[in-house]
C-alpha cells in the first residue's frame, strides 16, 4: 500500500497529526465491523451517482469492482486497516484509489462521512435487528412449548414472593411469552424507525450534486428518506430508542432469571436446569451452579448503563454532527452482542428445562395458597366478602398453628369459623380445584393456558407472514 500517513482530508493542513491525537481519535479499531455496510453503500452510491450522470458507467463499473475485491480482502483477513486512516470510511476509500486509481477518488462526490457513518449504522442494526428477533421467535416458541407441557402442572402463585394462589406452570410461562410478545412488537416499531436513509445529507447542508436519494434507498431497502439533512447526520435517536427496547427486553430476561435461579434452588426444587447451561464449584463437589441465568441477571446492568451512556452522549449536543458521535458505536455494538448471546442461551435453555411436578405441587399446599377459593366460595353463600376475608383468615391461624393445611381441616372446624360451610368446600381447598375454576379468558385453568398456547402460535405464524 502507499503512504498511510496522508490524510484524505489534509489539504489545508501545514503539520502532521499528533501520533497519541490520532489514535485517540480513530475509531477504526471498532467500526470497521461495519465494512459489509459500509461497501454496501458506496456501491449504491455509486449507482446513483451514474445514473444521475455524475459518474460514467465505466466509472461506476471500476468502483464497483474494486469495492466488492476489497470486501474480498477483508474477509479473508488480508485488509491492512490503518490507524492513520481514521476510521472504515478512509481505509476502505483509500484502498479503493490504491487499487482502481483516480476513479476512486471521485466515489465520495455529494456525500460526507457524517452522512456515510449515519447510513452504516442503521443498515448494520436493522440487519441485527433481524437476528435479533429470530431469536426472540426461537425463545417465544420454547415458552409455548413448555407451557402447553405443564397445562396443568400446579404450582404456587406468588406476590411479595409470598405464597399467594395456586397457578399453573404453563400459566406462568405463559406470562414471559406475552413479555416476549410486546418485546417483538417494539423491536418492528424501532426497526421502522431504523430503516430511514441519510446518505445524501452530505457533512449537514445536503449536496450541489443532482442525487436521486429514492433510488440510494431503493438500493439499500431503506423504507424512507430523511428529510431534514441537519437532523439526519447528527440524529442518533434510532440507537438511543434500540438501546431502550434492549433495556427493556433484557429487564424481562433478568425477571426470568432471577426465578429459574430461585427455583433451581434447593431450597424450592422446582425446577432442573440442564447440565449443560451450568457449572460446579472448585471447592464443593455438590455445587451445580445455574450461571447462564445468573450472567443474563448480570449482563442486563450491562445494557442498562449502555443506554444511559447513548443518552448522555446526546444530551448537549449542537446541530449538527460533532465528534462525540463517534462514542455511539461500541456501546451499540456491545450492546448486540450482549442480548443477542443472552437470547440465544436462553432459546437454547428454556425447551430442556425439567419441572418437578410433585416439588410444585407440595409448595402450594404448603403455603394455604386456596385460602382466597375459601373466602370466594363464602361469597358465594352470601357472606360479605370482608367477612369472609375475617373468618378465613382465622380458620388459617388455626391450621397454621395446628400445622396443617386448609384441606386438612375437619369440616367441623371449618364450619366453626363459617356455619355456612358444607362438605363440598373440599372441592375448592384443593390446588386443581382451585386453578380449574379459573377458566376464563386470561385466566390460569389448564384449559385456558392450552388455548393460550394455540393463540400464541397463531400469533407467532402471523407475525412471520407479515
């Protein structure tokens, strides 16, 4: 190669960049992930720019050419990326004119890098965006799985993390893949908002050149034109409402994790994690430790911090764009990287999760979890339902002290607290009889969650089809 010590841009400078300045200030050390995107769109570029006349097809033809025998180089490993050369744009810009001659210097007429940068972005997160959802498919399709499995295993029901109500496992899954659901439905709406084409903004005042930016879009499958060309090389909105969607996703994960940690717990035994997703201790042989939930609990801080990072990069700055964009990639970047591995271990995980019906089971009979069918089932005998919530409440004291469960108590006793009490209240006292009478919509009846799981797979075909 030539010289990579001259700046492209270095016409009107009369000194050298200080060596520790222009490392400081290259970033090509991590955007040049973006060279895929970033060669994507000089060659639509360059198209336009033919077909408006401002390069000639022979032009455009050598530009083309050489672009793809770069991408070539890359991505066998024998690209020499320059420091000196800033950042993706000049190193790949440079090479061109190295390997094609004067014809490649003319790929940059009627755009910036500001403009070029902002193009890159969105192609490479709209593109990850896809994966990304490709996951969460894989996962929403697992939750339904194991839900339409556990229809009616019985399991408690918590509030405060107190016994509360006796559930269904399914049920329960269920709840994460409506999660799942909304977190889909945000990352559509994010990805439209993604998918707007900068490039023809040039450094902020748009271009003298003739550009047909509907067509650089049509080449690229941008959906739409930025139409403001101050906003559109300095916006970063689109990575900053990604990063909350990411927060938000990984938030669900984190709720997720903390219960299959709690449940594959011995002390709750509800559930057994494949050996696969966990490690044992140096020191105590008996230790099988559930990491990949505890790292994705781990790693949602991860994410959160890179979104209050994108918003204070944002906070203060000027029309249009200033160096500190520059720090907006690699907290995007690790912030992919991060929900992406933790998506897919968990879409890996979650279909060869084991329960231990018997475990569930005995948990909600422990806690008094059908104490609320007791009061319901006096309702429905004309007792006030504040009454009613009184006289259970004491007919639990009763069988806490007596260390027992409602079921367990003599009809006798129970009638003691409520005379209106017959013997068929056992028929409610039970943990499947309580989830049974939950049969309506939404609710937690084994009935129920398999229509759920039929609804949900609609939703998911649906949503593939669109």
């Amino acid at each position: 190669m030539s010289d990579q010590n001259a700046k492209l841009w270095g016409g009107r400078f009369q000194e050298p960049t200080d060596a520790f300045v222009e490392r400081f200030t290259a970033s090509v050390g991590f955007d040049r992930r973006l060279y895929r995107q970033d060669i994507a769109g000089s060659i639509a570029h360059a198209t336009m720019l033919c077909k408006v006349g401002v390069l000639s097809q022979e032009e455009r033809d050598a530009i083309v050419d050489g672009l793809a025998g770069i991408r070539d180089e890359i991505e066998r490993g024998e690209f020499e990326w320059s420091v000196a050369r800033e950042d993706v744009h000049m190193n790949i810009e440079a090479r061109l004119t190295e390997r094609i001659g004067a014809t490649g210097k003319k790929l940059h007429t009627g755009r910036s890098r500001n403009d070029q940068v902002a193009t890159d972005i969105r192609l490479w997160l709209r593109d990850e965006i896809d994966v990304l959802d490709a996951e969460l498919l894989r996962l929403a399709t697992g939750l339904l799985d194991q839900a339409d499995v556990h229809a009616d295993t019985i399991m408690p029901g918590f509030t405060h993390l107190q016994t509360a109500q006796p559930v269904t496992f399914g049920h329960h899954l269920l709840a994460y893949f409506e999660m799942l659901m909304r977190d889909r439905a945000r990352l559509a709406d994010c990805r439209g908002r993604v998918n707007v084409l900068p490039l023809g903004s040039a450094a902020l005042a748009g271009t003298t050149f003739p550009l047909d930016r509907a067509l650089t879009a049509e080449l690229l499958g941008f959906d739409s034109v930025a139409e403001n060309s101050l906003d559109a090389v300095s916006d970063r909105d689109f990575a900053i409402e990604f990063a909350a969607w990411a927060s938000t996703t990984m938030i669900h994960l984190s709720r997720f994790s903390e219960e299959l940690v709690l449940w594959s717990s011995a002390q709750f035994g509800f559930i057994e994690l494949p050996d696969r997703f966990c490690t044992g201790s140096s020191i105590m042989p008996q230790k099988k430790n559930p990491d990949v939930p505890e790292l994705v609990r781990g790693k949602t801080g991860r994410v959160v911090g890179h979104l209050n990072a994108l918003l204070m990069l944002m906070k203060s700055q000027p029309l249009a764009y200033n160096k500190d964009n520059q720090e907006d990639k690699e907290p995007l970047f690790d912030l992919v990287d991060t929900l992406r591995d933790c998506l897919k271990a968990y879409a890996d995980m979650v279909p060869a999760i084991v329960a231990d019906k018997p475990a569930m089971r005995a948990a909600a009979v422990r806690g008094y979890a059908t104490a609320t069918d007791l009061a319901d089932y006096l309702v429905r005998r004309n007792i006030a339902f504040r009454d009613a919530h009184e006289a259970v409440g004491q007919a639990v004291a009763h069988a806490v002290a007596a260390n027992c469960d409602l079921a367990e108590l003599p009809l006798a006793t129970l009638q003691g607290f409520a005379p209106v009490i017959e013997a068929d209240v056992y028929e409610v006292l039970t943990p499947e009889g309580s989830v049974a009478a939950r049969s309506h919509f939404g609710g937690t009846a084994p009935e129920q969650v398999r229509a759920a799981v039929i609804r949900g797979r609609a939703r998911l075909s649906n949503a593939a089809d669109e």
